[in-house]
C-alpha cells in the first residue's frame, strides 16, 4: 500500500467528498508527561520533531484533497493540546465547550473557548465533564449524534448536548479502557453510515448500533489496536492511521479511499489522525 496519495484526482471512488473545514494545533509542546490513557507511557521517548512532520504531513493531506485547514495556537506547558478534537464539539455554527475529567488537560478548554469565541462561533459552555468530539460525533444524513461515555465524558453531558444543539443524541457506553473516548472506537464513513469495533462496548450499545447500522463496516481487534478507528472521512477519502493496514483494505472495499498517514509518534499520546482533528460544521 503506497504511503499516501496527496490529490483526490488521483484516486477514482463511489462517493463524492463535500469539503470540510478542520481545526488543528501543532505539537509544538507535545510530550508524555503523564499517564492518562493505557496508551501513555512517561518511560518511553518521545521525538518531538517527528511529531510536529507527521502533523505537518496530516495538515497537507487535508488541504490537498481540497479541505480548509485552521489553525489553535498550542501553549506551553499543555502537551495534549495536538490532540485538537477534544477541546469542542461543533454543529451548526455552535461551538459546545468541553470540559475535561483530567486536571493536567482542564486548562486546554480555556484555550479552545477562547479561539472560538474570537473567531466569530456561538460557544455555549458546558454544564457536565464531556471531552469535545473525542466522545460525540455527527451524522448530517441522519441529523443524528451519537455520543460516547464511560471513562471520561459524563452521560449527562449528552442530554445537554441534545438542548444545545436540537438534535437527537445516541448514547453508547464504553468499556474497555484502551478506547476511552468514542473516536477511538468508532468514526463515520459518510454522513450516513459508520465504521466501529463492537469490543469497546457494552452489550445494549453494540445492539443497538446493530440496528442503527446494519451495514457498518466491522473492525476487529487488530484494527482498532492500531488506531484504525481514529479515521477522519470526507466521504470519499478516508484519512487513518499508516499502522492500520488490514483496516484500511476494509475501508476499500466498502467503496471509500484509504489515505494512509504516519503518525505514531502521537500515538503514544493516546491519539492518532481524528484526535488531531476537530472538524467545524456551520
């Protein structure tokens, strides 16, 4: 598998790719200076130049395939501000603040408030610890949002999300600690159907994402080990991890275009291409 290809013109798919508008913030400041996450370890190196190409390198592969890349100023002292999705979650124009379980992560919700706020976003702040897109997501077609909890977003953050942005929230419990945020486990496809790995959920949420989506594409162990489920999807370009190979052929042959990217470096943080991701819907 070739490691990425930089222009849609050079792949020919069955869907059709709407352009999106992302926000990111460069690892400038990126370490593992503490163990939040299975993922984590404070042992083992980090290299901090490779991580700030591979983001580089994950920036120009959006705007290659024609998306709007913005850009969070990152701050010192905050390593985890690369992982971008977290700080909010936006539909409609409204920004719906996070607020972080994790001491070392709460001053990040101050910084993403702040961008969007001066950035011309309805921000509505947050009653309840919920943790952005890294536990909420959208689906347009289906004007639906599912919602993830069990290890850092409190289910009445769902609720809440559902006043803020009238729409109806799926709340779907996770239960292995490997895939503490819902972006981990489970990532949309198109704007109306998804990929997920059924281990990281309870036995009602797999059931009823059963019924939701019988024609998901399935991940297995193996995929979602390799962050193969931290994708980000235009609709007909699907962004993932390098390291999820098997994951990416699955993606094929559902009909999207895998575009493989290197980012293992912050995969040591716990994240990979969606966690740096957050994607801003008007």
């Amino acid at each position: 598998m070739e490691k990425h290809r930089s222009s849609p013109d050079q792949v020919t798919a069955t869907r059709s790719p709407g352009r999106r508008t992302y926000l990111m913030c460069r690892p400038a400041y990126y370490a593992v200076e503490y163990a939040i996450n299975p993922w984590m370890d404070t042992t083992a190196p980090v290299d901090a130049a490779l991580a700030c190409a591979q983001w580089e390198e994950l920036a120009d592969i959006y705007t290659a395939l024609g998306h709007e890349v913005l850009r969070l100023e990152p701050e010192p002292g905050l390593p985890d501000m690369v992982y971008a999705a977290n700080g909010a979650f936006v539909v409609d124009g409204i920004a719906y603040g996070a607020s972080f379980r994790h001491p070392e992560r709460r001053p990040e919700a101050d910084a993403h408030e702040k961008w969007y706020r001066t950035s011309g976003w309805t921000f509505a702040e947050p009653e309840h610890i919920n943790e952005g897109e890294g536990d909420f997501t959208y689906l347009p077609g289906r004007e639906l949002v599912l919602a993830g909890w069990g290890f850092r977003t409190d289910a009445r953050a769902h609720a809440e999300a559902a006043d803020v942005f009238g729409r109806q929230v799926v709340s779907l419990r996770l239960v292995d600690p490997r895939y503490y945020h819902l972006d981990t486990a489970l990532a949309p496809l198109d704007d109306h159907n998804i990929a997920y790995y059924p281990g990281a959920f309870a036995p009602g949420s797999r059931l009823l994402l059963e019924r939701l989506f019988p024609d998901a594409v399935i991940a297995d162990a193996e995929d979602a080990a390799g962050f193969g489920l931290n994708f980000v999807s235009d609709g007909r370009n699907v962004v993932i991890n390098a390291e999820a190979e098997a994951m990416a052929r699955k993606v094929d042959a559902a009909g999207y275009t895998p575009v493989p990217v290197d980012l293992s470096e912050l995969k040591k943080g716990g994240g990979s291409v969606k966690c740096c991701t957050a994607e801003l819907r008007r």
